[in-house]
C-alpha cells in the first residue's frame, strides 16, 4: 500500500510514509534548494554528501543535488530530444517507452547508490519535466514538495546566472511549472510559494511539518532547525512584487495566479485546470534548441580534424 493508493486510512499507510521519499519540485531559481535544505534538516534524508554538487556563487549553501541522478536526468532530456533549457513537450506515456529501458536500469542503480536510506528528499528542477519516467523507477510511498517562484524574478534570475533572454525564462517557467503540475498528479503535494516562504519561515515550516505528520511521515531530527537562517530573505535577488509585464509575461501570471490559488496540502494532487501551452512557449524554446543544435555542431566542426588543418593551413597563408 502507498501514499497515493490510501491517503489515510490504515495504520499501515502511516507505516509506509515513514518509508517516504520526497521529491521537492519547481523550476530553476525557485528556491527549491532551500526547501529541500530545510526537509533535509527535519531529519529527512537527503543525497548522500559525497555525491552533492558543491556550493557556488549562486547556491552558497548548496543546491542539494545528486550529481549522478543531475546527470541521470540531463542524458534523459538529451534522449528525449532537448535539454534543461530547452526542454522537450511530452506526449502522456512517454516514460513507458521500451526505448528507455537501458538508461532505466541505470537510472535505478544511480538512484539506490545517492540515499543511505529512506525517509529520503531528492531534489532536481528537472524533475518538473521527468518526473513521470523516475515514477516508474521509485518505490512508493512518495510525497512532493512543489515550490513556485513568481515567473518574472526566475527570468531575471536566469538571465543574470545564465545569461538567457527573459523572454527564454519566461517560456521555461511556463513549460516547467505545467509539466510539474501534470508530473505530481496522484503524489500528496504540499504546494508552497517561495516569496511567502521567506517572508514567514517559521510558519511555513510548521506548515511544511504538518504535512509530513498528515501523511504519516514521522521527522528524525534532532537538530533544532532555524527556519529563517535557512530560508533567508536576502536570498531572494530579483524581486518584481507580484506584478507581471504584459505580453508574454501576463500568461505566466495567470498561471502564477492559479497555482497561488491552491497553496497548501493536496492529498492526493489533482492538476489545475490551465488554458492549453500558449504557442509562443513551443516557439522560444524551439528556437533555443536550434541554437544549442548549431553550436554543438560547431563543437564538433571545430574538433575535427579536416578543421583543424583548415584552420593551420589559413594562418600559414596569411602570414605569407
């Protein structure tokens, strides 16, 4: 029995959830980190320490990543046809293709060498997009944790980190955040907006222990946890308050708004009901994907060896 067969009502559905693991899903730059740092610090088990991506200028505290199960997913969206900035629509099903089986298995051993143990939190914007093929793969129970940022400061975020045009960011929001709302259908969800967040940490990780306690999850920590030293207000760079430009902008804040709307415990999820993807999302990111198609392929050009000797024979030329 799991989490998502019978909410609440055995003794052994609560046995199970001690067993939990917990994906913590949201976008890049959505303070997904954080939050996963603050489970991880109720005494739920993150990714073991010597498989964490370190800390950089842009997660001084650490991302709390697997850098297997990171590089797991990135092979995923490259087979899928796209990347982490250039994310592929899937079509339902997609995970049971018979063509993924390999990557499957390895995906499954990665997976059992990150975590000591369970109850476990596994954190990886990428998730948004596959989650449904890793669903396949882990064991129940589960349980999420779905994080939104306001779309217009993770644009500007990606820009400043990236270097992506806000209009990228925009459309990567909007792709990632309808995908993640599709990906988590049936999984208890705990939905959290990460300006509220910081702005009443202490609340919200009472909210946050409420709902592991409603889904059985017992914590074992036994650290005394400051929420507002993990969840600090100055580490949200980019603010915009909650208005949206117009344009493009403004569907990512109808969506923004919907997801606002069910803030909360959800038990089990049930995806919200959006207007379809609008056709300017599909179009960025196609064009982003060509960019990244015609610079690898400029890689390897210049790798080659016909290249290189172009290249050598143009220089002697020219200092004849």
């Amino acid at each position: 029995m799991s989490l998502t067969d019978s909410p609440r009502d055995t003794s052994q559905a609560a046995q199970d959830a001690g067993e939990a693991c917990v994906f913590v899903v949201g976008m890049h730059r959505s303070g997904t980190s954080a939050a996963t740092e603050l489970i991880a610090r109720l005494g739920i088990h993150a990714p073991r320490p010597d498989d964490r991506h370190a800390t950089s200028e842009w997660n001084q505290r650490g991302n709390w990543e697997s850098r297997k199960l990171t590089w797991i997913n990135q092979r995923l969206l490259r087979e899928l046809g796209g990347t982490w900035s250039s994310p592929p629509s899937l079509e339902a099903g997609w995970e049971t293709d018979h063509a993924l089986e390999e990557l499957r298995a390895e995906a499954a051993a990665a997976f059992s060498a990150s975590f000591d143990s369970r109850p476990m939190v596994w954190k990886d914007p990428q998730l948004c997009i596959v989650l449904p093929f890793w669903r396949t793969i882990v064991e129940p129970p589960v349980a999420a944790v779905l994080v939104y940022r306001e779309p217009l400061e993770v644009a500007r975020s990606l820009e400043a980190r990236d270097g992506l045009p806000l209009i990228l960011g925009l459309a990567l929001w909007e792709r990632y955040v309808r995908a993640a709302c599709s990906s988590l259908e049936g999984i208890p969800t705990l939905v959290a907006d990460y300006r509220r967040a910081l702005e009443d940490p202490a609340t919200w990780r009472r909210e946050l222990g409420a709902f592991f306690s409603e889904i059985g999850l017992t914590l074992g920590g036994t650290e005394q946890v400051g929420a507002q030293q993990v969840l600090d207000p100055q580490m949200r760079h980019q603010q915009v308050g909650e208005t949206v430009s117009p344009g493009p902008g403004d569907d990512a804040g109808r969506t923004v708004r919907a997801l606002r709307l069910l803030d909360g415990v959800h038990h089990p999820w049930h995806p919200p009901e959006l207007d379809p993807e609008p056709p300017w999302v599909a179009d960025v990111i196609a064009m982003r994907h060509e960019l990244e198609v015609a610079r690898r392929t400029h890689r390897t050009l210049e790798a080659s060896r016909a290249y290189r000797a172009v290249s050598w024979l143009r220089r002697r030329l020219h200092r004849s």
